[in-house]
C-alpha cells in the first residue's frame, strides 16, 4: 500500500510492513496534515492519493481513524448499518419461514388493535428483514476489556465486517507502552491491515515499523 501527500511531497510506502510512523515537528503541519486526511475520508481530492498494488483506492471506504484508541466507537451508525445488513441477509437466506411467520404476527395484530378505532386507518406492509433488525436496534456488544484489547478487537471487528484496511491513529505512541504496540502490530500483519501512526513527536523506533519525519523545514525525510 501506498500513500501520496502532494502538498507535503509525502510517499509512504508501507511494503511488507504492516505499520508506518509519521513524525511531523512542526505543530503547524501536524494540525493541517491531520485535519486533510479527515476531510479526505469525508470528500476526497487530488492531493492525497491511496492505492495498493498500482490501483487507485477510496480512503472514505477503506480508510478509517482511531480518534479515540482508549474508547473506540464500536456502535458507530455505519458499523451498525453493516451488521443489521448482515443480519437481515442471514434472516432472508436460513430463516425465511420463521421471517413470515413474524410478518404475519404482525399484521394480524394491527387488524385485531384497528378494530377498536372509530376511524379508519391504512398501512403499507413493508416490514423487511432490515427493518426489523434497525427497530431491534441491533448493534455490536462490548465486552469489558483492557484498552488496548478494545482497540485490537475494533480492527478486527471493523475490518471484517466493513473490509477496511487502513487505520490511522493520532499519538497512539503516547497512549500505549512498546509491548503493547509490538502485539497490535502483529494483530494487523494477522488480519492484513496496514496502520500508520502519526506523532508530533518521535518515540523509539520498534523492530518492524518503517518510519518517516516531517522535520521543522517542511522537508520529508524517511528511513
């Protein structure tokens, strides 16, 4: 995978690894670079450019930012609008009968509740499969674990149902000790995701990571 910042003459190539780390020294181009990746995953430009394998990729479907890493939003609506889908899909193809067997529950007991009105009513009969699962609200459950086995297993998760394969963490260096960094990163290599790291400030260099700086001078330099 490979990552192109024009406006800061910034290619990050991650090869074989699965993380990079960005330093940015300068506080002014950190503010902005983080603030032009967001916007790219809202409404994508020409400036930045994300492609794998010579194939240009869209950063609003693979992409996705690890804004709060102690707490990541795992009920998020898009993540719970996969899952319902999902849901839904698993309901028409195994459980069809079962399905039709609610649907007409259902509109037996609005006929039964509409003959105690005074007035006539109407209603579509449109209940799907999907519908039910939004009405159930059905989203993912959290389970009580440590921060950084939150963070691994929100990768995963997002990665499996919604196949994205780039995360990008603010200051995660600050958050997490080494051994815990080393163990997300083979978490990635695993699940095959790539992350990239950006930090305002430099951390020791851990056996695996490929690293670039943007020094004070606005000049890239990797190693």
């Amino acid at each position: 995978m490979r990552l192109l910042l024009h406006n800061y003459n910034i290619d990050i190539n991650w090869g074989d690894s699965p993380v990079y780390v960005l330093t940015v020294e300068s506080s002014r181009n950190f503010g902005r670079l983080v603030n032009e990746l967001s916007e790219q995953i809202i409404e994508e430009d020409k400036e930045v450019v994300l492609s794998e394998n010579f194939k240009e990729l869209s950063m609003k479907k693979v992409a996705d930012f690890l804004w709060n890493p102690y707490n990541p939003d795992f009920n998020n609506n898009k993540l719970a609008s996969y899952i319902q889908k999902e849901l839904a899909d698993i309901i028409n193809e195994r459980y069809q009968q079962d399905y039709f067997n609610i649907y007409s529950t259902i509109n037996t007991l609005l006929e039964k509740a509409a003959e105690h009105l005074d007035y006539p009513i109407s209603y579509e009969e449109a209940m799907t499969a999907e519908f039910l699962c939004k009405a159930w609200n059905v989203r993912l459950q959290q389970r009580d674990l440590e921060p950084e086995q939150r963070l691994a297993e929100y990768i995963q998760l997002i990665h499996r149902v919604t196949n994205k394969k780039l995360f990008i963490g603010i200051n995660l260096k600050a958050y997490f000790e080494e051994d815990t960094l080393k163990e997300l990163y083979k978490i990635a290599d695993y699940e095959g995701v790539k992350l990239l790291l950006i930090e305002r400030f430099h951390y020791s260099d851990i056996e695996g990571e490929k690293n670039g700086i943007l020094d004070k001078d606005g000049c890239f330099i990797y190693y």
